[in-house]
C-alpha cells in the first residue's frame, strides 16, 4: 500500500463522493447504495478499493459490516501535498 | 480537467518526485531529465500528463520552456482532501 494506491482510488468521482458521505459517520454498503442508485455489487467494488488503499477501514458489528474514513491516510496524503506549496506560500 | 487528471497524476512516483523537484522554483525539462537519469521522451511524457493535469504549467522563456508548480491546483486539492477530515479532527 502507498501513495500510488491512494491516489487511484481517489481519481474516481463515486469513491471521492463515497468518501464524502462517509464525513457524517460510519455506514454500511446498504446505507451507502441507497444513497447512490448503484448495485450492491458497483459498491462492493468501489468499497474494495477504498479498503485496499487505506483510505477506509471497515468493522464488523453484529451482523452488519460498517466502513469509515481511516484519517489517519487522509492525513498523511494531505501532509505531502501540502508540503508542495510550503516552500512558496512562505516567500509570497 | 478536474479532479480525476489530478489524482490519476499523482498516482505516479515519478511524477510525485517531479512535483517535489519543482518546490524548489521553475526547471526545464533538461534539468528535470538530469535529476532522474530518465530519457527526453519519459521526461516529457510525465510533464505532458502533469501539465493536462493542471499540477504544473509551462512558459517559453527565450529558447528555453519552464515547468512550474501550478498551486492552485494545488491548493485545490489540498481543500478537498482536508475537508475529508473536518467534521471528525473538531470532535476529538
């Protein structure tokens, strides 16, 4: 897992909207589908790669399985790319 | 262009390192080619994709093209992705 990872999964407007809801709290891949008109299986996919990049994690409880922002990727990817325009913001 | 060239952008390492060449001011593709023991046509490859991206822009100086960080792109996506963690960051 990297940055490459990170910044695939980010590149696609559903996992960047997934990503968006996500904010409020954690959900389910029910909870997210109703919220997008998409196939469980379409959800399944984009929540795979979401996983597989860090930038969600996800939890059994009962019998459902909840997945949230894991803040701690999102930190460290906006770490790098803030650090792109530290040197200038300073001098402007 | 909008978030998806800009995300597909960074999801290459060389391209990563390139942006964090340009932190340091302007460089023509000659001086980026010397840091990274990489062909004109791979160099140029990369600053094309950067370039469309919106990550960086070019301008002819005399004989030569510079490549520069674009940070309002920058910035742009640095906003997106710190959005992810605000709700939360203010709870803990």
């Amino acid at each position: 897992m990297g940055f490459q990872e990170t910044f695939k999964a980010l590149s696609d407007k559903t996992r960047r909207e997934i990503l968006e809801k996500l904010k409020g709290g954690r959900m389910t891949a029910g909870d997210i589908a109703s919220n997008f008109n998409m196939t469980a299986a379409t959800v399944s996919h984009h929540l795979a790669v979401l996983r597989d990049s860090g930038l969600i994690s996800d939890e059994k409880v009962g019998k459902n399985i909840y997945y949230e922002l894991d803040l701690s990727v999102v930190d460290e990817i906006l770490g790098w790319i803030a650090g792109l325009g530290g040197d200038r913001n300073e001098k402007q």
